[in-house]
C-alpha cells in the first residue's frame, strides 16, 4: 500500500548515506563536549574522537573567533556537524 503522506520513499543507498551523515555529526558533537567539559586529552577515547573529527570538521576550525575558547570550539564545530547533516540530506534526497 503506498504512503499517502510520503513524497518521496528512501531507499538504502539514501538511508545509508543519512546515517553517514548523523554519525560524522556525532563525532563532532561528542568532541565539542569533550573540549568544552575539560576531558583528559591523554585518554585513548579522547584521542581517537580527536582523529576522527578534526578531518571532518574540514574548512571550519578557525572560522569564527568569539572571544572565549569554548566558544569557538562550539561555533567553528557546530557549523561542520550542520554541515555534514545538510550535505548528505540533500544527497540522501537526489539519490532516493
């Protein structure tokens, strides 16, 4: 039975390229909260979640200055994590 409601319906290229997405906003999400709460850099979780996000965060480190460290962090991080879950919407929907 079709959907009455649904415009379009996902297939799995296109969920699997969402779920990229979300999970590389994660990864930026879990590492500004790690920044921002004061977590042992020397943690081998840390480290990892550093290795990972930085790459991500692509152009956006180093966009905005706010004034206060934490702040920047947010800003410049947020904006990747918004990013990732834009650009792969949009592609997630050019492929469905």
């Amino acid at each position: 039975m079709p959907y009455m409601y649904d415009t379009y319906r996902e297939s799995t290229a296109a969920r699997l390229i969402g779920g990229i997405g979300a999970l590389f906003a994660i990864i930026e999400v879990v590492y500004i909260l790690l920044l921002d709460f004061g977590a042992d850099q020397t943690n081998r979780f840390f480290t990892i979640i550093k290795a990972w996000a930085e790459p991500l965060a692509l152009f956006f480190p180093g966009l905005f200055h706010t004034g206060t460290p934490h702040m920047d962090i947010a800003v410049n991080y947020g904006l990747a994590a918004l990013f990732w879950l834009v650009v792969t919407g949009i592609i997630a929907r050019i492929v469905a």
